[in-house]
C-alpha cells in the first residue's frame, strides 16, 4: 500500500475560501480535482474522510466477499465491452450513484391511480363540472392495465399500447388529457419528465365541416314538439344560438331573456371554454320555440339548468325517431355556417361563437352553405 496523502488545506485569499488539491488516485471521479470550503473545518473534515478512505481501501479489497469481486470485475468487463477496452475511471460510479437515484426517485414516486385520485381531487376542488371531470374517469379506463405502475416507470410505450385501439380523434384528445394529469405529477416531483410529451399527436387531414341539412333540423324539431319536448331548451340554444355543448350542459335559464326588447342568451364567463362573456341574440324563429315551450310544456324555474331533465337516452330514443346520421357538434356547426351565409358578417359570428380570431370561422364556415338554405333554416318555427 502506498504512503497516505497529506491533503493539507489551503487559504485562497482572492476567492476567500478553503480548497483541497485532490490527486487523480484517490479523487471519487479518477481525475485530479480541486475542492473549495467556507471554513477551515469543513476542509479538514474532508481530508480526514478522504484519508480514511485511500487507508482502508486495501483492507476493503481483501475483505470483499468473492462473488461481489467477480461482480465487480464483470461489470468493468462489460463497460469495457462498451468503451471498446477503455472504460474511463469513475464511469462505474457514475452509473451505480444514477442508479441509486432513480431508486430514490421511485420510492418517492405514487402509482397511476394515486395521481388520477390526486387531479381529480384538484379538479373538484376548482369547481370544476361532473361532465368536464367525466372525461378523465374514461381516460383511467384506458390506462387501466398501468393503474399499479409507479408514474417514475411509466413510459411513452405503455401510452401507445393504452390507447392503440383509439381512433385518431379519440387518441389525440386522450393524449392532451394524460399529459395535463402527468404535468400535474412532474409538478409535485412523483416524476421527473412527463413520458406522455415523447408521443406524437397522429397527424389527421383536415375535412370539411358537416352540419345537418335545414330539413333534417326541422325533423328534430317536429319529433321533439312531439315525443319529447324537455329537448326544445337545448335544441334552441345549439342550432340558433351556436353554444358549445358543454356551455349548454352548464347554462340556466336565468341567462335566457325574452323580456328586453333585444331578446338575447347571455353566456357567463364561468362557463365559456374562453372564460370570458358573451351575448348572442335570440333569432324570431328562436325565440317562437322558446315561447312556445313556455306556453305549451312549462315555465322552468330561473335557477334551473336548461339540460336539467335531460339524459342520454332521452337523446338516443330522440335520434332513432328521426332516423338521421348525427354529426358531432352538429348544432353549433349549422348556426355558425347558416348564420354566415345569411348575414356575411364573419367579425361578428367571431363574437356570437366565442372565438379569439377569425381564422377558424373563416376557414371552417365561409361558403358551406346557400343564402337559400340559410333562409329556409332560420324559418323553423313551431
């Protein structure tokens, strides 16, 4: 065994520290290092450990048991292997103290199920609605098989295979929703990087908006005049008034005034995908609906939700009646494109749907329809 170091600490006036002259030897890493200390004990305590360190460390050789020494030697075998013969000094430590890390990490870390239980938490605390929450229920569905998996080992693999039998559109919400609930354990430190940011949306070609034509509205209207007229709110608000459909699940109607001469539907804040207000004009063929629900099914409480009597299978029965195709969001895409081809106002249908610019409307509803049909849509009446 060679002679011990002295490893005698020094005063650095300019930096006004302490620093000890580490030889290559006996450095940690395996290369020469110069480390720097407020006090003068804490040098000391350094040198006094490193000391101890190069003096038990033939002891520790002679002591280790032999299958940890051929452990030992294969690992430095195989970084060998790796580095092509020259495995540089200190790699081995480097990659047993990441490792200990990551074992660290894990044990600090909850299971998928734990961190659903923990935004869902968060979400009822800000209020937000049971059908806004539902969607991330369904999400827990699909990433049922990783439930138990602790969120420092789930990879961007185990999210492929999750939602492999997804449709791109289903897929791509999913993937947008799994991410907010990942950020929120990266947030609390249960993971380190968020694995769901490494899988890429699915690339969808743009299609044509689709919305219903006015004869197919007007078949809605008339069977829901008939078999079920609780439906008359929401159909009013969606096909002439162009809310969103989770707007509609939340509107009441104290936001619905027919009593000012400008009859109008007022959107809060609290409810828009935007959180910020808006006022959207009742048409005359909107408001006879309204009227007539009044006068013929009943007049709801103000404090009532329009959709409150409202269920889907009310919904399903109401669509095999009518025997039509649905098309998703159709109501708000007939409002928006019927009421642009009527009034060719693309700044102020930009106001009426809550869009921040007038690409999307431009894009999506200009020219989609005749000035005829838009006439024949907005002559619906009871």
């Amino acid at each position: 065994m060679s002679k011990p170091y002295k490893l005698q600490p020094h005063r650095d006036e300019k930096r006004n520290r302490w620093h000890l002259n580490i030889p290559a030897k006996i450095s940690p890493p395996g290369r020469r290092e110069r480390h720097y200390f407020k006090h003068l004990h804490e040098a000391l305590a350094e040198a006094s450990k490193l000391r101890e360190v190069f003096r038990d460390f033939g002891r520790s050789v002679r002591m280790l048991p032999a299958n940890r020494l051929i452990e030992s030697i294969e690992c430095w075998d195989k970084l060998d292997e790796v580095f092509n013969g020259n495995a540089p000094i200190g790699s081995l430590r480097r990659i047993i103290l990441r490792e200990c890390k990551a074992i660290k990490d894990r044990d600090k870390s909850i299971t998928l199920a734990a961190l659903f239980d923990d935004y869902l938490a968060k979400l009822k605390r800000i209020n937000r609605s049971a059908n806004y929450m539902k969607q991330f229920r369904w999400l827990r569905g699909y990433m049922d098989t990783f439930a138990d998996t602790k969120v420092s080992d789930l990879k961007d693999g185990n999210i492929k295979y999750s939602f492999r039998n997804l449709p791109s559109g289903n897929f791509n919400s999913n993937l947008r929703l799994l991410r907010a609930v990942l950020n929120h354990g990266v947030k609390y430190g249960w993971l380190k990087s968020n694995p769901a940011s490494k899988v890429d949306f699915i690339h969808r070609p743009r299609v044509e908006v689709q919305c219903l034509p006015p004869s197919e509205v007007e078949r809605i209207f008339r069977d829901a005049q008939a078999n079920d007229p609780e439906l008359i709110g929401s159909l009013v608000l969606g096909f002439y008034c162009g809310l969103r459909e989770a707007e509609i699940w939340r509107i009441k109607w104290s936001s619905v005034n027919l009593s000012d001469p400008q009859k109008h539907v007022m959107v809060l804040a609290t409810i828009t995908k935007t959180q910020e207000p808006r006022t959207v004009p009742l048409s005359e063929n909107a408001v006879a609906w309204l009227e007539w629900y009044f006068a013929n099914v009943r007049r709801p409480d103000p404090n009532e939700r329009v959709m409150e009597h409202w269920s889907p299978s009310r919904f399903r029965a109401a669509r095999k009646r009518t025997s039509g195709q649905w098309v998703q969001n159709a109501k708000r895409h007939c409002f928006a494109t019927y009421w642009l081809a009527l009034h060719r106002n693309l700044n102020e249908l930009v106001l009426l749907l809550g869009h921040t610019t007038p690409a999307m409307a431009r894009r999506h509803y200009l020219g989609q329809a005749t000035y005829a049909d838009a006439q024949a849509y907005f002559q619906i009446r009871p």
